[in-house]
C-alpha cells in the first residue's frame, strides 16, 4: 500500500536543533519503503488559483494563512497504515513540525494497465510483422527516446524514430516476425516500464536470413486514457572473447 507523507513545517519552530534528514532518507530508501520525494519551495512563492463564475482567480501565497505548511513530501510503500505511521515518527521534522500520512486511492486498474501494456506490445508486435509503419508509430510517444544497436544511433522524438524504423525495414524483405520470448512488465499510476527478451527473424535483402535475440527495455508513460512508449532501449549480445580470457 503505498501512503503520501506531507511534512509540515512550522516557521515559529526553532530547527537549529533538529537532526539531518539525509539519513532518514537513506534508511527508507534501503529497506525499499520510500519510493520517492522532494521538498517544496517556501509557501511564499506558492500561487493559488480559483476559478468563480467562470473567472480565473490567482492570489499569490498559500491557500491557508497558517504558521504550518507543507514543506515536503515523500511517497511510502508498506505493508500497513501502522508501518507508514512508524517511518512518519521517526522523520527529524516530526519533532518540530507535523507529518500527515494519507493512503493512495486504492489502485484497482493496477491489473487492467498491465493488461493494456500487454495489448500495446502484442499490437507492436502485428505492426512489426505487417511493416506497418504508421501503426507502430501509433504505439510510441511523440517525444519517444529510443535506441538501437542496428541503427547505432539514438532518436530523440517520433520523426527521427520514423526515419530509423523506415531504414530498418528497407534492410529485409518480407514479414518481420517479432515472439517475445519474456517479458515483465511493473506499472506504477501513471507510468511503468517492461522488460523483455525479443527474437526478431526476416530475410535481408542480400537474401541471408537475420535470427537475432535482444533485451529490450521499454519506458511507458500514461497522458490521457492510453498507455504510449516513451522510452526504448534495444540492446544485442557482444561476445568479446570473455570465454576465451577466461580459460
């Protein structure tokens, strides 16, 4: 269960006294309890917004005038409420300030995204086969990051994505087969990442057939009500006589 830990600050507090909190930090992020967090900027350069009768009212400061104020956060996963309480009392701004520990809203689509990424790669998968350019453009983001050893290059957004993809495709001849031999996939609220191993076979067109098996690991990011690639990176094996210099 994951818990949103708001440390309040208090500006009358003297904190001349209180501990780092770097160490706190490094404990959690060990154990594998904070997943992560950052501190805010001081509530005089907040600006708060509202919107009545359809006017967009903007007042500089925080939206409450109180000695107390968020001046952090941290994200915390554990196993119960009692836990994230446990890691909340132990925080150096606890001793001078206050820590909210609200739960996450219940993720119950966590299943239903992994079954949508899946989708998404069994659809690159058709597209591939299909060289089917346009359908596995459809699949990544416009501001997609990728890399391939083939290519030897990365590509940094879908035009330069397209023109890698449209070179690749000029080397074979025939349908791509694209099996996924492995893949795992781990997906967080709006963003998750995958990694599998992918045989790719065709024909060059010099007539020799391509077989080759790559890891591929994939960033994937969730801006409206579909999952796309924003991150791809594809890399072969290297065999550099490790074998050899070992025997």
């Amino acid at each position: 269960m994951k818990y949103m830990l708001l440390v309040c600050g208090d500006d009358t507090a003297d904190a001349s006294g209180m501990a780092p909190v770097e160490p706190w930090v490094e404990e959690l992020g060990d154990r594998g309890t904070r997943l992560h967090g950052h501190r805010l900027a001081l509530p005089a350069e907040a600006v708060t917004v509202r919107v009545r009768g359809g006017e967009v009212l903007r007042t500089d400061g925080p939206f409450a005038e109180t000695k107390e104020y968020v001046a952090g956060y941290d994200i915390l996963e554990c196993d119960s409420l009692e836990e994230a309480i446990e890691a909340a009392s132990r925080h150096p701004v606890a001793t001078i300030g206050a820590m909210e520990v609200r739960p996450f809203w219940p993720m119950s689509d966590a299943e239903d995204a992994e079954k949508s990424i899946r989708r998404l790669d069994a659809e690159l998968t058709e597209a591939v086969r299909a060289r089917d350019i346009a359908r596995m453009l459809a699949c990544y983001a416009p501001d997609i990051e990728a890399f391939h050893p083939m290519a030897g290059l990365e590509q940094w957004g879908i035009d330069a994505f397209r023109k890698a993809q449209e070179w690749w495709l000029s080397t074979v001849t025939g349908p791509v087969e694209r099996e996924v031999l492995e893949f795992r996939v781990r997906v967080d609220e709006s963003v998750a990442f995958s990694h599998a191993l992918v045989r790719m076979r065709a024909t060059l067109t010099t007539g020799e057939p391509l077989d080759s098996t790559v890891r591929v690991t994939t960033g994937y990011r969730l801006p409206a009500d579909r999952w796309l690639i924003v991150h791809q990176h594809t890399s072969a094996p290297f065999d550099a006589g490790i074998e050899e210099a070992r025997s």
